[in-house]
C-alpha cells in the first residue's frame, strides 16, 4: 500500500508542466563587451537594405534613413533628432544582453522621447493614453541569432537573422542604487516586431535593468 501511494505521489508531481525560467540576465554590460557587442552593421549596407533605427527599433530601408558614423561603424536613424540624440550619448543607445546563444538588444526611451518619437513619424495617434499614465520610460527588447561560424556578434542588416520568440514572456525589471524595484511585462508590437512596455522607473541616476524571460510550459504525460 505504501509503494502504490508513493508513486502516485511521483506521478502526480512529475505530470505538473514544466515551466522553464530562464536566469536574471544583467544588461549592465561591461564597457569592452558593450563596444564589441554594439549595434554594428559592418560596412556599409546597399540602398534597399533593411535595418533596425538604432532609437526606435523601427525597420526600413537605409535609403530613406539617416546614417551616423561612431567608432567606424554606421548606424541608421528614422530622422534627424534622433541621429542628434545618439551623437549626445551614443552608449546609452547601444545596450545589448547575451542569453544563451541569442542576443537582445534594448532601447530605452523617457516617455517625452517616445511621444516625440511617435510623432516624427506620424503615429501620434496610436498612442494610447492610459497605456502611459502615470509612466515614465519607454522600452523594447529585439533578439536576433549570432552569425554562423562565430567570430564575435554583430547586431544584423537583414531580418532573417532576428528571432521570432513565439510564446515566450518578457518582462523587465529595473532597480535603483537603494534596491527599490519596479517591473513590467513586456508586450510583442506585430508592426514594430519588438517587445515593448511602459514603466515607472524608481528614483536616482543609476539602475540596473534585467531582462525576465519565460517559455511556455511543456505538458508531458507520464
């Protein structure tokens, strides 16, 4: 009587599903691997290539973009603000967090930059209003694959070298110097094909963001 009850109760917690949690993951990269790991497109890309602006996350093609030089590599903004924006403080638009074999790259904008943002290219009317109450920055997170036969990472031109995380959550966490965190969930844009959310971010000049990434569960029978 007893073997038959202990496994039941082996199966019974067997069956739960099982949810795979990745590690916290630092985005406060270190300044060598910040540079290294930066949103590099390597030389420069032919007129109707497409790549990512380095602000917004949006996709076009370089034609209709502005690029910047920085560090010998070339960057591509939807307009000229934002080219101004990334001159002032290049670093804080080239965070990127290594998971596994895949890399993310973070955009972080204060919720006046996302409305100026959305109004340079003509969707101010999309942003929702009690989406922002109350917030402060907005974020967006882009996974891509590293390129084939390694070699150190590069952030891609071409869209076939970014991930589709299907099921997968996201949620960001940020805390200050005096441990006061605040988290969101981060939702996937289909027209932005990012991950993004709004956020109060607690007080002070220094913080560490961590990225929160969870896979669907996996049901299993037993």
């Amino acid at each position: 009587m007893k073997m038959k009850l202990t496994r039941r109760i082996a199966a019974s917690v067997l069956a739960i599903p099982a949810v795979l949690l990745f590690s916290i993951f630092s985005l406060k990269a270190e300044d060598g691997h910040k540079k290294h790991e930066a949103h590099h497109h390597g030389e420069h890309t032919a007129v109707n290539d497409k790549v990512r602006c380095t602000i917004d996350g949006m996709m076009m093609k370089t034609s209709a973009m502005i690029e910047v030089e920085q560090d010998g590599k070339a960057y591509y903004f939807c307009n000229d603000a934002q080219a101004k924006m990334f001159k002032a403080n290049p670093d804080r638009f080239l965070q990127t967090i290594p998971l596994g074999n895949l890399t993310f790259k973070l955009n972080v904008l204060t919720l006046d930059e996302y409305k100026e943002m959305m109004s340079h290219m003509g969707m101010a009317g999309m942003i929702k209003t009690d989406e922002i109450k109350g917030k402060t920055h907005y974020f967006s997170v882009v996974g891509y694959q590293p390129p084939q036969g390694g070699g150190g990472y590069h952030l891609p031109t071409q869209e076939r070298e970014e991930i589709a995380l299907g099921d997968v959550k996201l949620a960001l966490q940020v805390t200050n110097t005096e441990g006061e965190t605040r988290m969101a969930l981060l939702k996937y844009s289909k027209m932005m094909r990012t991950y993004e959310g709004f956020i109060v971010v607690p007080k002070g000049e220094k913080h560490e963001v961590r990225l929160r990434v969870t896979s669907p569960a996996a049901k299993i029978s037993l």
